[in-house]
C-alpha cells in the first residue's frame, strides 16, 4: 500500500483540481452585484451623463428663442421743447411722443435661425445616447475585469492551500530521509510567489472597484461583491458587414454630426440671407397741448417710421460670413467621414478581440484544461511510485493554475469585447440564451 501521506496527498490534489476548475456557483452573497444592477444604476446615478442630460435640455430652450422676433421697443420722447421756459403748450411744434417699434428681419432669416437650433438642439439629444452607450461599456468592462479579478483570487487561494500541503509533505519526507531539502525549498518559494501575485491582484481589484464606484456616484471605498453565476457559454459573432450597417443607422456619434451638418447648411443659408437687409418700423403718437391762433385746440401727430439697414460693406462682411459657414460646413462633413473611419476601425478591432478570446475559451475549456488536468494526476502517480520528481509535481499543478487563470481572463475579455462592440455599433448586436447574462 501507498504510504498515508501520499495518498492524502492525491485527496488533496484531486479536490484541488476540481474547486479550481468547477463552474458550480457557490451560495449567492448578500448584496451582491450583478451587472443588470451596475448599469441600470450608472445609468440613473452617474452625474456626468446627468450633466449630458441637462446641457440637452438647455439646448432645447434656444430654437423658439432663436425663431422669435427681437423684444419691441416702447419708447416716451418730449420733441421741441423750449429751453427756455420749458412750457410745453407754448410753442406749436412741442409734443410729449409715445411710440412702439419693432425689428424685423428679412423674410426666412428667423427660420433658419430656429432650424439651425433645432438641429443643434437634436445633436445635443444624440449626445446623451452616446454618453450613455459610453458609460454603460466602460461599466460592463469594469464589472467583467472585476469579475476575473475575483475568480483569479479564489484560484490563487485554492493553490497557496494548495502548496502548503506539498511543504508538509516535503518537510515529512526530507525529515524521513526520502525526500531532498530543495523539495522543501522549491514549494515555500512557489507559495511565496503566489502570495505576491495575490497581493498584485488585490491591488488591482482596488483600483478597478473604485473606478467602477466612481461610475456608479458610490464612495471610492464601497464595497463591490459579485455574483460567480454567469453564462460561460459565447454567442457566434456577425458578420462584420452586418455590423457596419447597423452602425451607419444607430450608432448616437454619427447620427449627431449628421444633424451636425444639417444645422451648417442652414447657418450657410442664413449667411446668404444676410445680404439682405433687416427692417424696423415704428409708430408714434405725439401729444400737443396749447391752441392755434385762431383758438381751436391743437391736434395730436402721429408719426410712422421704417428704416432698413443697409449691407454697404459686403464685400469683408457678409461674404467673408458666407466662406466662414461654408468651411465650417466642410468640416462637418470631413469629421463624419474621418468619425464614420474610427467607427469601423472600432467595430472591427472589438470584433477581432471577441473572435480571439471565444476561441481562446473554448480551447482552454475543450483543451488545454483538460489536457493539463490529466498532466497532473499523471504526474502524481508517477510521484507515488518515485518515477517522477517533486520538481516536475509543483511545476505540473502551477501549470494547471496558470491555464485555470487565464480561462477565465479570457472569459472575461469576450465579455469586454461585446461591450465594447454594443458601444461601436449603438445597439446590441447579439441575441443570447435567456439564461445568458445580458451586456446592455
């Protein structure tokens, strides 16, 4: 029979292997996060897209402000006033005048004003989707780094468990005068490198929780557990024609600089109005007291005004004007062109990224997980019947460590990808499994 140590040693690595590798959640944590949870909070609580949302609702105000015609003038004037005696019914020509003008610009000026506005206004609108599909990204790669974070640590734990247990069985073996003191040595320093990646880790883990709080408007320090049930399983990508048109159509960023455009053309159509001139009129009543030589009262004036203002100097003026909104209308179009460029260099990179990691995942999880497993315990047999060293037993299990660590890095890069390739493309892009956590 095999002596007791090794076979508790087989236990152990055999629990070992199964706690590490088992996609079987534990008991759900009170207070739990899942990421549903995250976004629909970013999304109520995160004051910088509150900030997005109010400059839209300010932006909304200005179209009737901008279609409306300028504020009428009242004004009250004493006309031929003697300086002399100030007495008004002494001279015929002394009237005290009340009038009301009005400015009107020349007809279709207020119109375009109101419909620059509104697209700009409209932009504003996009904005906040944008901001919106933004934040929420940044907010599912936060959760799903935390995520990894989070399985890494308990992997790592499990392992320094783990390496204690093969120091015990060293010591016992060196002290028995079976095993060699390097044994001893070489598993307090796999487990000592193991504590400095749990530290580096658990720093890591701090930074990404107070960045993810930050988005959430949570204090820097809140606590953040997650939930370990998550759909392991990833959806067939589209086809990356496919993604672009549906960009073209939904993407917030694109549609904003369209109407972006919109709101320059109709500035370059107001600027060509500007040659034409603006009118006031005016009317005013002026009250006269006193009487004529012949004894009859003197009857009120009423006097009428309409004045235009004249484009004299056009030629710096209004045209220079016109230029202005005409290369700021090109602009607009060249910044669709290069944004509609890095929309599809953004689809097509998240894409590839999510492309990469699936097969990754399945290959880990079909592969070489698998593969390293049976390693293992092939190594342990042969570590019972002293064809394999102690060296070659460690190097095994971190091996099966490494690859259990780096399955779920990966799970949780495809899962980063498909949030970003949701922002890309502005809307979600891949139906899954109703079990299936959902990226929105």
């Amino acid at each position: 029979m095999f002596p007791k140590w090794l076979f508790c040693l087989c236990l152990v690595l055999q629990a070992a292997a199964v706690a590490a590798g088992s996609s079987s959640p534990d008991t759900a944590e009170k207070n739990s996060l899942p990421l549903e949870s995250a976004l629909r909070q970013a999304e109520s609580a995160n004051p910088s897209l509150a900030a997005i949302r109010a400059r839209y609702q300010a932006l909304k105000a200005v179209p009737p402000q901008a279609g409306s015609l300028p504020d009428p003038v009242v004004s009250f004037n004493a006309l031929n006033l003697p300086v002399d005696t100030f007495d008004i019914p002494q001279e015929a020509m002394t009237q005290l005048q009340f009038g009301v003008s009005q400015a009107f610009p020349f007809p279709g000026k207020l119109k375009l004003r109101e419909e620059a506005a509104q697209w700009e206004a409209r932009a504003a609108g996009d904005d906040v989707d944008e901001w919106r599909l933004r934040l929420l990204r940044d907010v599912a790669v936060l959760w799903w780094r935390l995520f990894y974070l989070d399985r890494a640590l308990e992997i790592i734990v499990a392992n320094q468990e783990l390496l204690r247990q093969f120091v015990e069985i060293a010591q016992t073996k060196y002290k028995v005068g079976q095993g060699l003191q390097q044994d001893v040595l070489l598993a307090q320093l796999e487990l000592s490198r193991l504590l400095d990646q749990e530290l580096q880790l658990m720093g890591l883990r701090s930074q990404d929780a107070a960045q993810l709080n930050a988005l959430l408007d949570r204090s820097a320090d809140a606590p953040l557990n997650l939930p370990r049930d998550v759909e392991r399983s990833l959806p067939e990508n589209p086809p990356e024609p496919e993604l672009f048109a549906l960009a073209e159509q939904s993407r917030p960023l694109l549609a904003r600089i369209h109407k972006q455009i919109q709101a320059a053309r109709s500035r370059v159509k107001l600027a060509k109005k500007d040659f034409l001139p603006d009118f006031k009129v005016g009317a005013f009543h002026g009250f006269r007291s006193g009487q004529n030589p012949d004894g009859t009262s003197r009857p009120d004036f009423l006097t009428l005004k309409l004045s235009m203002n004249v484009p004299l100097y056009f030629a710096t003026k209004q045209s220079k004007a016109v230029d202005q909104r005409q290369s700021e209308l090109l602009r607009e179009q060249f910044q669709w062109q290069d944004t509609w460029n890095r929309v599809r260099a953004e689809i097509s990179s998240a894409l590839a990224d999510y492309h990469r990691a699936r097969n990754q995942v399945v290959l880990f999880d079909k592969g070489i997980i698998p593969q390293a497993r049976q390693t293992v315990a092939s190594m342990l047999a042969g570590y019972q019947v002293n064809k394999v060293d102690f060296l070659n037993l460690v190097r095994s299990q971190l091996t099966l460590y490494n690859y259990e660590v780096q399955y779920w890095k990966t799970l949780a890069e495809a899962r980063q990808s498909l949030a970003r390739l949701k922002a890309a493309v502005g809307r979600p892009v891949i139906t899954e499994k109703k079990e299936a956590i959902d990226v929105n």
